[in-house]
C-alpha cells in the first residue's frame, strides 16, 4: 500500500524576514465606490453611500475617470451598481454646473495609508503587513481590493495617545521606491508580493504553543526609517476567531515617552520572543494605548499563503 505525505504540512516557511518598516499602502477597486451623497436638481440620489458603481449606461466602469468619462455630455444616464451584494440598475441625473458635470455623489476608486511591514517568506516573497484588513472610514466596511501597492515611507512626527484617543504616526511615502504588489486585503492582513530586497534578518516561526507569557519586543519604526525594538510583556494569549490574540503592554520607556504606548500606524508591527517571531500588532486600547493587541503569526501566514 502506499502512502503519500505532503514536503511540507505548512505552505510557508519555517523562517521569515520580519519587518518593522513603516509602509505607504496604496488600495485600488475594480469599482466606484459611493462614500456620500448631495442634493441634486431638487432630488436625493437613487444610490445609497456602500453601493458599488460597476456600469454606466450598459459600458462597464472600473475609476473615477471612466466614471466621468461616461456621463460627459449627458443629462441622464443608467446606472449598474451592487447593493448587499446584489445587482441592481437606476436612472441617474447629471447637472452641468461651472464646468463640472454633477451626479449627487461623493465617491472614490481607491484608498491610500501606512502601516507596518510584518513579514517577507523568503520562499515565496510573499509579504504580510497591518495584520488586520483595511476598511473605508465612511461604509466602516473592508475594501475590497486585490490590487495595490506598497511604498517607502518616512515617519516625520507622532502624534501621542492619551487615554480616549489614539495617537498616530505622521508619514510621507514615496511613491517612486514601489516595495511591492498588493494582492488581497483581508481580515488577517494585506498581502503581496514583494519586488524590491529589503536585506532583513530572518526569524523562526513560533508555533502557537511556543508562546510565553513576559517578556517580548516589537520591532516597528517612529523616526524617519529607522526600524527600532521596543520591550513589551505578553499578558495574556487566547484562541480568538478575530486579531486579538495577543494582549500586551508596552514597558519600554523610550517607547512610552515617544508614543505613550500604541498609536495608529504601528499596526503590523512584527513581535518578536527570543529568535522567534510570534506575531504581530493589530490594535491599541484606546482608553489605556499603553496596552495593545497582536495577531498570531501562524494565523498571519496561514491567510497570506492561501
């Protein structure tokens, strides 16, 4: 009888290069998103902030220029658009107004940030970072985006937190030095794969079990490009569905004087124990930033690698 066993029970590494860079995040749709809307010619617009512009008038549209390109000239126009998920069409004014032709709507095709770089598979090159996905601040729901690009970036300030809000790192990315390609963006993270060498060491992956309570550092970046590690201790660690399986807080004094803990922007920030990596930051506590969130790293990889 033969028995066939897979090279390997993990599609990812053993090792990874872990991160800690501060990234610009650039997301593109395939769609228009609606992110608001105006009173136009004395009506309220058919379409509703969350729908998904995918036609005008029969002609499939992907951005806002083509968006605009097939209302030019036009007083009215069909719309195709995807509501929960369901396609739906509706006739739609235009008003020229100044030059501009208006429709009733605030919309956009793409969505720009920073973050934290997680982890190169040095296999596959296959990067992770934020260990959370990227949601739409108006819908308050995840863009779905399974192309972008990821950027060089310089912090030049942070913000503080204080207990009630979250503080936030202040960066510029460069759009010319491109680090890689976004393929999906998902609940456990962003990823892609990356194009450009970045040099990193490399870190064992820790199984689940192989994480202790105490002492761990984060290794993430808040002055220019300067990647740092802070200290932390591991409080708790659970088995969550969600990113929260890891409860910290930050003990490093150059760290709390600088941030007073987390602040937006270090999301994906890679934990490190020992030689290991374990995991990554995914929230701040707002009303005690102090104290964080992190992602496991076997989760982390699981989603990127499938």
């Amino acid at each position: 009888m033969l028995f066939l066993f897979p090279l390997n029970i993990f599609a990812y590494s053993s090792y990874v290069y872990a991160g800690g860079e501060s990234i610009g995040i650039e997301l593109k749709s395939d769609y228009i998103l609606v992110v608001g809307t105006y009173k136009l010619k004395e009506n309220i617009s058919p379409l509703q902030i969350g729908d998904k512009i995918i036609s005008i008038d029969s002609k499939r549209v992907t951005n806002v220029k083509e968006l605009t390109d097939g209302i030019e000239g036009k007083s009215n126009v069909k719309v195709g658009y995807i509501r929960n998920g369901k396609f739906e069409e509706t006739d739609m004014d235009i008003k020229y107004d100044d030059g501009i032709y208006k429709t009733g709507l605030y919309v956009k095709d793409e969505i720009m940030g920073i973050g934290t770089l997680t982890y190169i598979d040095p296999v596959s090159n296959i990067f992770g970072c934020l260990g959370h996905e990227i949601t739409e601040k108006v819908t308050k729901k995840t863009f779905d985006s399974n192309d972008g690009t990821i950027f060089s970036s310089y912090v030049s300030k942070i913000i503080k937190s204080k207990n009630g809000l979250a503080g936030e790192k202040i960066a510029k990315f460069n759009t010319d030095d491109t680090l890689g390609g976004i393929t999906k963006n998902s609940k456990n993270g962003v990823y892609g794969k990356m194009i450009k060498d970045l040099n990193k060491d490399l870190y064992k992956v820790a199984s689940n079990s192989e994480i202790k309570l105490g002492k761990a550092t984060i290794l993430t970046t808040i002055n220019g490009n300067q990647i740092e590690e802070f200290e932390i201790k591991i409080l708790k660690l659970n088995n969550r569905s969600d990113n929260h399986n890891i409860l910290f807080e930050v003990t490093d004094k150059n760290l709390l004087k600088k941030a007073n803990g987390i602040v937006q922007g270090m999301s994906g920030s890679p934990i490190i124990q020992g030689n290991n990596i374990i995991g990554a930051v995914t929230h701040v506590i707002v009303d005690n930033p102090v104290k964080g969130y992190g992602i496991y790293i076997e989760k982390m990889l699981s989603e990127g690698e499938n």
